[in-house]
C-alpha cells in the first residue's frame, strides 16, 4: 500500500514538472531544455538551507521559488538577445553547468555525495515521514501550482503567448511586449519547477546531482507531448500515465537497474512514436469557445476618432551596399485611404517597417501626434496609435478566429500577470466585455460567422478578412496595410471595399500598398509611386496611371 | 530535339491559397513562350508546379506528349527539363567551377562535360575568368549568368526560367535576353520565361501569356502589349 | 614558459577531439538541417563496437578501430532511415525532428546500457608510448588524437571537394532548394552524410576508449560540445567546425591553469555565451 501512495506523491511531484514545462514549450513556445534544473535548484536549495541551516518548511521552499526564478530569467535574456534558436544550446549549456555545480562545489552541494538528512516537513505538530502522511501536503501544493498555471494559461496573457508562439512579429504588431512576457513565463515554469524540487527534497531527504539530468528533462518532455502541448489537464494525464506505466515493469523479473533502463526505452520510444503518430498529443489544445458567452451590445467599430497626419521625414535606410529607401518624404493624411505602389523591390514594404519600429532609419524622422517616433519598439509605437499588418499575413493559426481578435485589443489588463493572480473579477469583467468588441470588429469585416473556427482553417478570402480585422483591433488610428487584397476574386473585393470606405470615413489615417490597380483605382484617393528607394511622384490614381513615363517604369 | 510544354488546368498553391487558378499554357518546340504578371499572380508558384518542386493540386503537365505531372525534378532534369530559378540560383559558397559540374551532376562522361563547360565560358567569358571565384562574391549579373550556365550544364531541351532580370541594372537585363534568345538559336531549346520586365522581354518572345490573380487573362502575340498603357489596364 | 607550452599542447589535443565531433556534426547538421541529438549514444556505440571486437573477437586495435567506425556508420544511417526519414516525409517542423531526436537519444543510451551494462569498458591499452619534446610531455594517444583530426580532415577536404557525391553533399549544405534543381538525389545524400558524419565521429570514439574507456553516457558530452563547437565556429561551416572545436580546447587548456579541472566543462559554458553575445553568427559564420 505504501507503496502506492510512493507513486501517488511522484506522480503529483511530476504533475507540477509536467504542467510548468507545458507553460514553457506548449504555450509559450520557448524550447528549454533546462527544466530537470530548474527542478534541481529548488531541491539543493532547499537540502541547503533545511539540512545545513536548519530552516523549517515552508521558508526554503519560498527561496528556492525565488531563485530558481531568477536563475529562470537571467538564463532567458541572452537567449532573448539572440534568437529562440539558439535557446536549445543555451539551457542545454545550464544544464551541464549545473551538474558541475552541484558536483564541484562540494562546500555547499556536498559533491557526489550530495546531501542528505535534509529534515522531513512538519505541520500541525505531525512530521511528514511516510508516503500515507506526505501524499496530502503533495496534491494540496500540485493542486495549487496546477491552479497557478491553468490560471496563466486560460487569462489574457495565457492567450498573447499563444499567439507569439504562433508568430512573434505579429504579437509584437499587436502591441504585446514578448521580451517582458518571455521572462515572465521563464520565471514562473522555472519557480514552479523549483516547488516540486523543494517537495522532493523533503521527501526523499536526500538530493544528488544524477537525479536532475538531461534524462529527466527528456522524461518530461515525453509527459508534455503525450499529453499534449498546449493542453494543461494533458500534462496531468501525460505525467499520470508515464509515472504509473513504467511501474508495471516491476512485475516483470528484472534486475532493478535493467529495469530502469528499460522504463526509459520504453518513454523514448512513446515519444518518438507519439510525434510520429499524433503530435498533438492525448488531449488536443483546444480552441475556446468563448464566442457563445458574448454579450449582446457590440461598440461601434467605425466611430469616428481624432486620427492625425503620420509622416516620414528624410527617411534613408541601408541594408550592406544596397539603398533600400532614401530621401523617403511621406505623408499619410487622416480621412482617406493612400495607396503605395512601385515596382518589386521598391521599398515599399522597407517603408512600413521604418514608419512601424520594425526597422530604425539610418536617417530621417517619423513621427506622429507632433511627437518622434525613432528609436521606440513596434509594440510601443502600436500603443501609440500606429499599426501595420503583414504581406504573408502571420496569422495566429493554432488560435481561433475570435482569438485572433480578442488578443489584438488593447489596454488588457489581462496581459499584466498582477491582475491575472491579484484581480481576476477586474480581469474576468473586461474580458466579458472585449468578447462584445470583438464580436462587433468581426461583424463589421464580415467574420462573425467564423469566430469560432480555427484560423488555420479558413479559406484565403476569409484569412485575408481576419488580418485586417486583427490589425482594426488594435485601437490604433493609423493603420497600415501590406497588400491586403492581393490574390482576392473580384467578388470578394466588393464585399471587402465598403469596409475600408467606412474606416476611411471614420477619420482614421489609412494606408494600403497594392499591386492590383483596380482596388488602387476603387479606393484610393491619394496615390504615392515609389521606386529604387525614392518617392517619384504622388498625386490620384487616374494622374498616375495616365503619366507614360511612370507606366514605363513600373514595367521597366 | 526540343520538346514542347502544356500545363492544362494547372491548380497550385500553398495550404488553401490558390496561387495558380486553373492555368491552360502551351509552349511549342523551339519557341519562346514569355508569361508575364504581376506580384501574386502567381507566376513563380507556377513555375515551382511546372517543374515538380511544388505539388499541383489539380490538372496536368505534359513534355511533349508524356505526362510529367508530379515527377520530381531530378527526373524531369534527366529528361532534359532545366530550370532557373528566381533570385540568382546559384551555390554562394562554391566556386564557379564547382557550380558549373553541379549542374552537370546527372552526366558522368567527362567529354561530354567538357564540352558543355566550353559552351558556357563561350557564351560568358566572364564566367571562364572568374571560374575559380565563390559564387556569392560574383556581382548579381553574374551571378545570373553563372545560374543560365548552370542550367546549359544540363544540356536542356527545355529551360524555364523565373524572372532572370529581377534586381539587375538595364544593360544587365538585356544581355540575358539576348543569351537566351542565343541559346533558343543556336541549342534549339524551347524557353518559357516568366517576367516582369515588360520592356527588356517582349522583343524576345514569340508568344505571350498574361497571368492575374493566378488565371491567364490574355495569350497571343506579343505585338499588342508594346503600349504600356494596354498593360496598365490588365494589371 | 614550460607550462605553457604544455597547456597548448594539452588544448590543441583536447581541441583536436571537439574539433572532429564538431565537423562531424556539422556535416549532419548542414546537409541535412536536422539538430542529431541522438549524436552522442550513437558516437557511444562506435566505441562500443571497437571494445566489442578488440575483447570479444580478439581483434588487434587497428582493426578493432575499423570496426567501430563501421559501427559507427551503420548506426547513423540507420538512425536517419528508421527514425528521422518518416519525419521528413511527413513534412514536420525542425522542432519536431528535434525532439524525435531527444528520443531517440534515450533509446539508444539505455539500450547500450542494457545490453552491454554500466560498468567502463576499457581495451588493453597500446605499448605505453611517451613522447618527451624538450619541456614537452604527449602520450601515444594524444598524439593521435591530433593525427587523426589532420588525417580526418584532409580525407574530408579531398571527399568534399574532388568527388562528386562529396561536392553533392556540399551543395545540399550551401542550398538544399538548388540541389534539388541540379537534379541531385536529396534522400541518397542525406543518408550518406549521416554515415560519413558517425563514422567520423567513431574516431575520437574509439580513442576515448583507448584513452578513459567507454561507458554508455559518454555520448551526452560527446554531442553537447560537438552543438558549441558548431555554433562557436558558426552554423554551416565545415571550417568553422573545426575551428570552434580547436578554439575551445585550447580556451579550455589555458583557462584550467587557473580553474580547477572539475570545472572543465564549465568552460565550454562561458565561450558559448560570449560568443552569442559578441558574433552570435560564430567565427566562420554569416550565411
């Protein structure tokens, strides 16, 4: 029976792995392979301070919470400097070097030896020294850190780091600042995973370095993908299924350590076939359905706002040898819609990037609201009123059609991890009533139909609605368009063209670059043509396209 | 010995994007076929379809009267299918030289090699000066000769060749016309070449298709697109 | 001064070692665009394969060492046909491979486990030979440690760039799109850098087990420093490899004049993060 219970309290200690590494690689889509260190900090520490110092529950786990979690965000922030690529070195570097932590600095890690008569835990005068006694205290704590990270997951903030898992450039057009979120998610996994450490270490009351190794990382990642990413009752399934399998084994006649290696065989295998077969796991993430819990007012879409004049002024921008824009003077005026145009390789899309903080200019200003905008992020200049969408779309696919558009929606405070945890009825009303803007924002494109689909099953017409629906979501008053009706049927443009009317109408600020020179024609009431980096002439559409020399160049 | 193309009903896309719309071409042996279009049109997705390195999602490719659909594009190079790529397709980090024998990997006879590698340098001297240089050091004109030589390499009955002129100046541009035009000449090869530059490609062409929106809206003599006007109305 | 010279010495050994795991991972890695964590059990069983017939078979060393090399080989390419090649057809993502990858890692190293146990195995070592060159002390292995690195280069530099399925294979690394132009055989090329790439991993393999002996987790380091040396050198450079190979052998060397030797490893830590830092595109890199 004893016995029982022993896989009972493994499985909650790996329940809490499970469901913090699924926050880390599931929903965030940071790949670390640092977790079994994590695990292992939070154990020493707390082997350190019970053991050595002799500090009573619950304070070690508290300090192994903190600097696990600083441990967590420090090893995030050169990974974020450099690219999500290179994160699978950098936390696979954290774990070697902790081994050799753990095994050199014998004066505080004991060594090989490790450290033992690490004190049990004692609460309400009872010690928790058998399985029977120390199983409650593990479900209760991964019953709370399970609630921890279901509530990360299922807030606001849950969702934007869905959607920069599905693209980063996007989240960061929609305003979220994914340099803070990556930390914040980082700190909490890693603080987690240090909890479950810390429980280990007064229950089994002794730590060594051999039981947080890369082989353990690797044993949760097979609970993650078993269960599947992105779905946190998944991990509790996925965590259940691989701590109680591998138990059968030991009815089979085997030498204790043959069988330990086989139980790894046997989870290796599980996860090759698993990704091979069904990566998406046992319990698939699920898109919400929150679109049956909208309210009935919807906000205005087109009301008019105040927009004002964005400009780039003198804008020079070089990339190696090759002038990608120069000398770049643009207005774009609130109140109508101004079209782009030029050949291929003409700077267009270069000038979004430098009117949106996606690029800084080598030279020139932008601004907007009388103030500069040089030098600030995308996603503080999106706040400030100024949003571009993408040429290649960057939908969020693996979100639905209303989450698309809910993320988009500014000033959530949902996306502040305080009010997540401190405040959820704050949090749980404005969610309640952002349901009602997006709603309204999908009617008025003419997606409310969809909003419960997957964004990667609609049709190219409808993807091409969302996109500008997402980027309309925003709040931003200036909104910049990357070709958002090319490869459209001709019936499809009808229905598409009253929508940019109205918003022009609204007073927002409008820009479209286009290929096709019917919808230049249909809606634009300002054309600039530019070509080789430099603005050649601005002025209707019907002046342009009647100027030969202009008609020449745009075929060469 | 050179062969004609037709694509029939062509469909080609990526996911539930329909790049290429149902594209009926004909190209007949020995003459060049020019299809022009905008961005989105769809005319780089069409060539990827037309040589295999994309799946078609419907109708059909034939090479002469055999039915090409679906083959891979070792298969349709070893039937003498060549084609070039968009954007200078060639190895960076090789030499010249190396470059040159990569496109003649599916032939092992040495002469044979040889000869075609004369052929090249005759038609580039540049390339035969610098065949000991990287590839990506050469300077884009270069580089898109190389990438034409590359596919001579092949000893092709067939080229197909995806905006050659992209990124190069004028007098660039017409130097690759007039290789191509040379190489439909003198190797008989027939050409479907896909572009943008209205200008520098019409005098070549023997025939022209007009892509929009991935559906063909114009085939016929190139004559009637000289007025850049007319063209105006159909992008 | 005499110290110095040794702790070169000693990098240049140690750097020669990184340096043939880092080029083989770079040949793997640059044709076929997949992170082969399984790498490091399958490097373990190359020296497995050599004990096996060096204490099994009576093998002499010579011969022993051809055999774990093939060992070597045969299990790379398997490992490609049977676990990565069904992914590649399907179409997944690198990440996915990747983990597949991680899998496989603990398949292999555990089934070494088992099937060889986890005791260190060990070859009856070569005539004890020493070499004293003035304040100079190199064993015999050392000093084919770095033979190897020259010999193993030299054949790869010849394969590579005077065969014509070696220059297949840099193609496919420059640009897997115009390989396929070219009408190349992606699969056959694939196949064959996983082979070529174990079996130059088999080498310093084997001489581990002549030098330490083996035991079934001495892939695990194997691979971790083979990925550093690679991105130190810079992704897709073959030169590059060998380069960041023999730079953290010899930073390692140098650095241990001041750090304890249990912290070798620790080493390897830092030069990566300063070199992400400073020229995250690594020595040799850039593409």
């Amino acid at each position: 029976m004893d016995y029982v219970l022993h896989v009972l309290v493994m499985v909650s200690l790996y329940a809490i792995l499970a469901t913090s590494f699924n926050l880390l690689i599931g929903y965030a889509g940071l790949f670390a392979l640092s977790h079994a260190a994590f695990f292992g900090v939070g154990a020493y520490v707390t082997a350190i301070l019970a053991a050595k110092l002799g500090i009573a529950f619950p304070w070690p786990l508290l300090a192994g919470i903190a600097v696990t979690a600083a441990l967590g965000a420090a090893i995030a922030l050169p990974a974020l400097r450099i690219g999500g690529d290179y994160l699978v070195i950098v936390t696979l570097a954290l774990q070697v070097i902790l081994t050799a932590v753990l095994l050199n600095w014998t004066a505080l890690t004991g060594g090989t030896d490790g450290i033992r008569a690490i004190p049990r835990v004692e609460l309400f005068g009872f010690k928790l020294d058998t399985p029977g006694r120390f199983l409650p205290l593990a479900v209760v704590v991964a019953a709370i850190c399970f609630a921890v990270a279901a509530r990360l997951g299922a807030s606001p903030f849950g969702r934007a780091l869905k959607a920069m898992r599905e693209n980063e450039a996007a989240t960061q057009a929609i305003g979220k600042n994914i340099v803070a979120m990556k930390l914040s998610v980082f700190a909490i996994a890693a603080g987690l995973a240090s909890v479950a450490g810390s429980l280990y270490a007064h229950y089994v009351t002794f730590v060594s370095a051999e039981s947080f190794t890369i082989e353990l990382t690797i044993y949760l990642l097979a609970m993650v993908i078993l269960g599947g990413t992105g779905n946190l009752a998944g991990s509790l399934l996925g965590a259940f299924i691989l701590a109680v399998l591998p138990e059968l084994l030991k009815f089979v006649d085997m030498p204790p350590d043959i069988a330990d290696k086989m139980r790894q065989i046997f989870y290796g295998l599980l996860l090759i076939v698993m990704l091979r077969l069904r990566p998406q796991g046992l319990l698939p993430e699920s898109a919400s359905a929150h679109h049956y819990n909208a309210p009935s007012e919807r906000p205005p879409v087109d009301a008019p706002v105040a927009a004002a004049a964005l400009e780039g002024r003198g804008l020079e921008r070089r990339f190696g040898g090759i002038v990608a824009v120069s000398a770049l003077d643009i207005t774009i005026e609130p109140g109508r819609i101004t079209g782009l145009i030029g050949p291929n390789g003409a700077g267009k899309t270069t000038a979004f990037n430098l009117l949106t903080g996606f690029l800084q200019p080598d030279r020139g200003e932008v601004r907007y609201r009388g103030r500069s905008l040089n030098d600030l992020k995308p996603h503080r200049i999106v706040r400030l009123g100024v949003a571009r969408s993408f040429q290649d779309l960057k939908l969020f696919t693996g979100l639905s059609v209303l989450e698309n558009v809910l993320v988009a929606l500014p000033g959530q405070r949902g996306d502040h991890l305080a009010y997540v945890y401190f405040a959820p009825w704050v949090v749980r009303r404005e969610e309640h009533h952002n349901l009602g803007r997006a709603m309204a924002i999908l009617e008025f494109v003419g997606l409310g139909e969809r909003a419960g689909e997957l964004a990667s099953d609609l049709s190219y017409a409808d993807e091409k609605l969302l996109v500008v629906a997402r980027l309309l979501a925003t709040g931003a008053e200036a909104l910049l368009f990357d070709e958002p009706l090319s490869g459209l049927a001709p019936n499809a443009l009808a229905k598409v063209f009253p929508v940019f009317k109205r918003l022009a109408a609204s007073g927002r600020t409008l820009c479209i670059i286009e290929h096709n020179l019917d919808v230049i024609r249909e809606l634009c009431d300002r054309v600039v043509f530019l070509d080789e980096g430099r603005k050649l002439a601005e002025g209707t559409a019907e002046q342009l396209m009647r100027d030969p020399d202009l008609s020449r160049r745009y075929f060469r | 010995m050179s062969v004609s193309l037709s694509a029939s009903g062509l469909v080609a896309g990526y996911g539930k994007k329909r790049v290429v719309d149902g594209v009926d071409l004909q190209v007949e042996a020995g003459k060049i076929l020019l299809v022009l279009g905008h961005n989105g049109a769809g005319k780089t997705t069409l060539a990827r379809a037309l040589f295999g390195l994309l799946k078609a999602e419907g109708g059909s490719v034939h090479l002469d009267n055999q039915d090409i659909t679906g083959r891979t594009p070792a298969r349709n190079v070893a039937a003498g299918f060549a084609f070039v790529p968009q954007g200078h397709g060639v190895f960076r980090t090789l030499s010249v030289e190396d470059n040159l024998e990569l496109g003649g990997f599916l032939e092992h006879d040495p002469a044979r090699l040889a000869e075609r590698r004369k052929r090249v340098f005759d038609m580039f001297p540049i390339l035969a000066e610098r065949r000991a240089q990287l590839a990506g050091t050469m300077s884009g004109g270069q580089q898109q000769m190389l990438a034409i030589g590359i596919a001579l390499m092949h000893m092709p009955r067939l080229i197909l060749l995806d905006e050659p002129s992209i990124g190069l100046a004028p007098n660039l541009v017409e130097k690759v016309m007039q290789s191509v035009a040379e190489i439909n000449r003198s190797l008989g090869a027939t050409i479907l070449i896909i572009e943008q530059n209205v200008k520098a490609s019409l005098p070549i062409a023997h025939r022209v298709a007009v892509l929009k929106t991935g559906r063909k809206i114009y085939d016929g003599a190139p004559e009637p697109l000289a007025d850049h006007v007319r063209l105006m109305e159909l992008f | 001064m005499d110290l110095f010279v040794q702790l070169f010495a000693n990098g240049l050994v140690n750097g020669s070692h990184y340096a043939l795991l880092g080029l083989a991972f770079a040949l793997i890695f640059g044709t076929t665009r997949i992170t082969h964590f399984a790498f490091g059990p399958v490097y373990a069983l190359s020296a497995y394969g050599c004990w096996l017939s060096a204490e099994k078979f009576s093998a002499p060393l010579p011969l022993a060492i051809v055999a774990g090399i093939a060992t070597g080989a045969l299990a790379g390419a398997l490992a490609y046909l049977v676990v990565y090649r069904p992914f590649e057809r399907k179409g997944s993502p690198p990440l996915v491979i990747l983990i597949a990858s991680l899998g496989l890692f603990i398949v292999l190293e555990n089934a070494i486990g088992v099937a060889f146990g986890t005791d260190t195995k060990v070859v009856p070592a070569p005539p004890s030979t020493v070499f004293l060159w003035g304040p100079l002390v190199v064993t015999g292995v050392q000093l084919a440690q770095v033979v190897m690195l020259a010999l193993t280069g030299a054949l790869l530099w010849l394969y590579v760039t005077r065969t014509r399925f070696g220059k297949a294979l840099l193609a496919m690394t420059d640009s897997p799109d115009m390989a396929r132009i070219v009408g190349i055989d992606t699969l056959r090329v694939s196949l064959v850098a996983f082979a070529v790439g174990s079996a130059i991993a088999a080498v310093p393999a084997c001489l581990i087990l002549v030098k330490d002996g083996a035991t079934a987790h001495m892939g695990f380091i194997a691979v971790f420093m083979a990925f550093v040396a690679v991105v130190v050198g810079g992704v897709g450079s073959l030169r590059g490899a060998v380069a960041g190979g023999l730079a953290l052998g010899l930073v390692e060397s140098i650095g241990m004049a001041k750090i304890p030797t249990e912290w070798q490893n620790s080493i390897a830590f830092v030069v990566l993060f300063v070199v992400l830092l400073v020229r995250p595109t690594g020595l040799f890199g850039g593409r």
